[in-house]
C-alpha cells in the first residue's frame, strides 16, 4: 500500500475515534496537543496529496466549504411536529386516549432540546447528506455545515445505508463564550441557544458554521423495522452502536404516573444542564404500537411534547409613557429595562389603559415580573412591591394629548381617554395607516413609515391624499428613496382599492368600535354606504350583536364625516357590498369561539373570516361564556383554560369537517 495512503488512513482513525470518544462519551483518550498535531499532519498531507484526501475526511470540521445558496431536499417521509401537552391532567388524557385505543402502553421519556432539526442520511455508512426540517416536508440541504460539528459521525460503525434524525443544539457555555468574544468586537450578541444554532447551521461559509461549536443528540430512526428493531429504546441503542451521540438522561417509563415523575426531576435539574430544553417528548415505546396509533396530517398519536410553563423574568419599570391611536384612544406603556423573554428582548409593553395600571399597583421604578402572554406579547405580570425603596414615583394618567396638548376626553361608562382633536397629527398619521393596512384597504407598499414620511412632507396629510398620489409622482421622486418603479407599484395597489368591497372601507375610516366582523356585518346588511348613513340608532341597534355604544358610533361619525364619505365616492371608491350574504348554521351561528394553536392549510384568519360570515363571533380570550375552542398543533395556555372551564374542544379534524363543510 502507497505510503502516503496509509498515513492518511491511519490518521483518518486516530481522529475519528477520537472525535468519538470526547464528543460523544465524553471520554477524551488524547491530549488536545495531541489532537491538534494529527490533524494538522493530516490538513498538511491533504494540501500536498489532494488525490487521497477523503470526502468525509476529519479535517472538514473545521469547516472551509463555501456554497453560494442552499439547496431544497424533499423528505422521503415527512419530518412531522409534536402535539403539546402543558399539564398533568394533559398528560393523562394523552395516555387515556392510547389506552382507549386498547393499548396499555410503556414509554419512553427524552429531553425536548432546544435547537434544530435536522435529518442525517448516510449511504454505506458514510455522511452524504444533513437536511433541516424545514416545512416538515421539503427541507435544505446543510451537509457542508453538518460535517463541522464533531458529535455528529462522518463515517458509521457499520457500512449500512441509514436515515436518522435529531436536534442540532448550542451548549450554554459556548454561547456565553461567544457573546463574549462578539462583545469585544463591539458585534450584536446571540440572543439565546436556539437562534444561535439555527443560524449558525445557515452559514454559507462552514468555516464560520466551525466557530459556533454546535453539537447534536439523535433520537429517531423513521425506518427501525427495516434493521429488526421493536422497540424505541431498541432504536436509541443501536444508533448509539453505530456512532451516534445519544443523550444519556433518555428513560423508559413503565406508566404515565413514572412519566410525570420523570419531568418533575427533570424540571429540579433543569437549570444545571449544560443545553437549554424546552420540554420533554414522551414516545410509545413499542414500535408495532405506534404504526397502529398512526398518525394526524399534522403529528404522530403515539408521541406528545410536554412544554414547560411560560418563563417569567424581572426588570425595572423605567418609565410609563403614553401613545395616541387612530381613533384618538390614549394606551399607557411601560418603558423597561431591556431583558430576555423566551429569546426576545422586551423593552416595551402596553398598559391598555389607566384602570389597568391602577390594578396592577404599578409605579415607575418598580421591579416588575414580565412574561409573553400566549408565549407572544409581552405582558407586565405584577410588581415586586417588597423590592420597593421608597424612591418610586407613583403612577399618575395624563390628561392633555401628548401630541397636541389638547385636553383628553373619557367617554362615560368606558375606561379610555381619548384625544378628539380632528387635527391631532399623530391621530391623522394613525388613522391614515390603519386606511391602508391589511384588514382594511389593502394597499401593498405604503407601510407605516412611508406613510409618516409622506405626511411629514405635505403629501398626504389625510384619506383622499393618498388617492392623489399620482399626480404628485414627481415631486415625491425629487426625495431620496422614492424611485419611479417603486411609486408606480404603490400607485397601482391604490387604484385596485378603489374596488374594494363595502366592508374594507367601513373598518378602514376607523369608526370607533367597528372591527373587521361588525364592519362585515353592517356591509352585508344594508348592502352599500347610502342605507347605513341613513340608518337610525334604532336600526342598527335591531341587528344582532350590535349594541347601544356601537349603533351611537356608527350613526356619530356618518354624522360628522359626509364631507368625506362625498370625496371618496367622488375619487372612485366603491361603496357597495360584494360579499355574499352572511349564512347560519346551528354549529356556527351565534357561537363564541377561540382559536389556540396552528390548524395545517388553513390561517388563523381565514378560520376567523368563515366564522364570522356564518355570524359567528372569534375572542382572544377564553371564558365561560365561551361556546368552542378550536385547538390545532402547538396549542397556548388557552387550550388549558377550555379544559378548567370545560367548554367543547374542537381538534383539528372535528374544526376541518365543521369549516368545509360551510359554503
């Protein structure tokens, strides 16, 4: 054998079990020096003799492939995401619905890391391929990025071809190293464990993927009966025989009660982990028992994902500032110290309105406890008020605009205040940017700070403004960042709005108490603007779900605003109702739901629109007069609040049957 061939195999051994040893048993049997001198021996031959270096050579982990975009990797089977449990009791109705199925079954608990998933394909035992989940059905392709972390095996313990999964993770410390290191360079630090790693893996430099020091633990092989497996544990076992990296805390649990025990412990230890876990994943263990339970379109039966509760951290109520909105509404919100929450830094939260601030015993200068209501918005939970030293300032409601000085309104029987100058600025660029957002107009292009800028510069200074930007195209070019293509694609989505439906416009002029639902409503009921701006409080007041306070509004700003409901027509804009008239269905109509959670091919909003054309009524928010929840994949603390309150869930299945089948 050519010498210089065998010096490469040998070294090629002495590293990759090296490799082996410190990463995933964490057994080093060499000296770093050591380490170091073969590999340097082995980039040194590879330069030299290029024709014997091997594709999945150990010196790919330091990384130095460079691709100019990542490319899609469709899954042979679909790389699926969990349902989520938040509580014992769920836990137990996981557990009852597999054991009224007629199984009693045995689990397995793992450790839900924090990080990202990933498939590893190998072809007679060597790596060919790393892909990330992706949608969960066609994924990208990151095996330049995948060969630099060392836990992960180039080259297996047998030469078979195999496809597993699990997670691609950043230790704490290698974080804490990092933000360290990036500090110095006065670069933006990495917010938490999970970004860090799913944007290191997206590196097209590997060698920039290299300095992140990512590490992985396997835990699913989709094709187990292939290689004689029966159980799950069984499949954990033989991935770790042939090289994979395996997390040791994974335990069987002969029962549901061991299972809850099993998160209890790991719930003590959990800050002591040397990676973040964000839950535990509990999994039928026998395999036959999983393909009988089969599968939802969105997630195995046989498998849950315990989540821990909400994270709930400190920080100082600097100040409480106030904004103006549309409608001249005054929101009180607390200015904080910056802090991590879930991975974001919050610095900012809303405060509603001054009856809020009272309930909370908020001052500025307080130690406030703060938290991401649904795991989203960042909500202020209470003040620390035995952290107070007696230098805090007591919370005091404004009562002139911030913006115009005039002096505030508070509508009796209601809790805000309310700025009624019609020449308020910050009022006109709000109630202008509501005109063209999403829900309303639609007018692609013109986002919040085109629109202040076009106010600040004259341009448009109220709603019929926007629809003379065309005539003044070439002024507004003289400004930079205003460019021909870009102004006549505005252009364009401003003409298309003309021929809007009814109900858009009537949620776009920002009548006070009129949603996108009641605007839908009043449209779809007297057909065009004409016969609603003749309608008395008493005709309004005899549709369903219309109120005293919402009829005396409707019929107030038709009051006041002729002259520009004259304009728009004048401009062009449609005033009649294209929609079809709202239908009933006993299931639907006249019920309140909430809706938690993702349901596959159908959005949030689209679920909410059908709803509400069969007259139904969507909360944010569960309570007892609540009639269905609509609970889809990844559900929040909502779906725990229809169980206390035990109001009729709907899954996925039962939603899709109930929504398709409205016309």
């Amino acid at each position: 054998m050519n010498e210089i061939k065998k010096r490469v195999d040998e070294l090629t051994k002495i590293l990759n079990e090296a490799n082996y040893n410190y990463y995933v048993l964490d057994n080093p049997t060499i000296t770093d020096q050591e380490y170091d001198k073969y590999l340097r021996e082995l980039i040194n031959i590879e330069k030299m003799y290029p024709k014997y270096a091997y594709p999945n050579s150990p010196t790919n982990r330091v990384g130095g492939e460079v691709i100019d975009k990542f490319q899609k990797v469709v899954h042979e089977k679909p790389m699926l995401s969990l349902a989520n449990v938040f509580n014992e009791e769920e836990l137990k109705e996981f557990d009852s619905k597999i054991k009224n199925a007629g199984f009693d079954p045995s689990y397995v608990c793992e450790f839900k890391i924090d990080g990202l998933s990933v498939a590893l394909i190998y072809e007679k035992g060597k790596l060919v391929k790393g892909v990330t989940r992706g949608d969960g059905i066609t994924g990208e392709d990151i095996t330049h990025n995948v060969k630099t972390i060392k836990s992960i095996p180039l080259i297996l313990n047998e030469p078979i071809d195999i496809e597993v999964r699990g997670e691609i993770f950043m230790n704490k410390k290698t974080l804490y190293k990092l933000n360290e290191k990036r500090k110095t360079l006065g670069l933006p630090l990495l917010q938490n464990v999970r970004n860090a790693a799913a944007g290191s893996v997206r590196q097209l430099d590997s060698k920039e993927t290299a300095k992140r020091e990512l590490d992985n633990f396997i835990y699913y092989l989709p094709d187990a009966a292939k290689y004689n497996l029966n159980t799950h544990l069984e499949t954990l076992n033989f991935m770790k025989n042939l090289g994979f990296k395996v997390n040791s805390e994974n335990k069987l649990a002969k029962n549901i009660d061991e299972v809850i025990e099993y998160i209890k412990k790991t719930t003590l230890k959990r800050e002591k982990l040397a990676y973040e876990i964000d839950g535990i994943v509990i999994k039928v263990n026998d395999l036959k028992m999983q393909e009988k339970l089969g599968y939802t379109a969105k997630y195995p039966k046989w498998a849950t994902a315990y989540k821990f509760p909400a994270e709930e951290v400190l920080t100082k109520l600097k100040d409480i500032i106030f904004t103006v909105g549309r409608t001249g509404r005054i929101t009180p919100n607390a200015v904080l110290e910056p802090v991590i929450v879930m991975g974001s830094t919050i610095s900012r939260a809303t405060l509603h309105n001054e009856e809020y601030v009272k309930s909370k015993n908020l001052m500025i200068g307080d130690i406030v406890s703060i938290r991401k209501a649904g795991d989203v918005i960042p909500e202020v939970v209470e003040a620390k008020t035995s952290r107070r030293t007696g230098k805090e300032i007591p919370f005091k409601m404004i009562d002139t605009c911030p913006m115009c000085h005039e002096k505030l309104t508070k509508i009796p029987g209601q809790v805000d205040y309310y700025c009624i100058n019609p020449m308020c600025p910050k009022r006109n660029i709000e109630s202008i940017i509501h005109f063209v957002s999403r829900d309303a107009m639609n007018i692609e292009g013109l986002g919040d700070e085109i629109v202040e800028e076009l106010y600040n510069l004259g341009f448009v200074k109220n709603i019929p403004d926007i629809y003379d930007l065309k005539n003044k195209k070439e002024l507004i070019m003289e400004f930079d960042g205003y460019g021909e293509k870009s102004l006549n694609k505005i252009i364009d989505n401003i003409e298309k709005s003309k021929k809007n439906s009814l109900e858009r416009l009537l949620f776009g002029l920002g009548i006070r108490e009129i949603g996108t639902k009641t605007a839908k409503l009043l449209a779809s009921y007297f057909k065009n603007i004409d016969n609603l701006m003749q309608a008395t409080i008493d005709d309004l007041k005899d549709i369903r779900d219309i109120g005293e306070v919402t009829a005396d509004s409707v019929v107030l700003y038709f009051k006041n605003n002729h002259q520009l409901i004259a304009d728009l027509k004048k401009i062009g804009i449609n005033m009649q109702y294209k929609g079809k008239a709202l239908g009933s269905n006993e299931l639907v109509t006249g019920k309140k739901f909430v809706i938690t959670g993702t349901i596959s091919g159908m959005s949030r909003k689209e679920i909410k629109e059908k709803l509400e054309s069969y007259k139904a009524t969507v909360s944010e928010s569960v309570s007892k007069n609540t009639n269905v929840v609509i609970v889809g994949a990844n559900p929040g603390s909502k779906y725990q609040d229809a169980i206390k309150l035990n109001i009729p869930i709907w899954d996925e299945e039962k939603a899709k049957e109930v929504l398709n089948s409205l016309q």
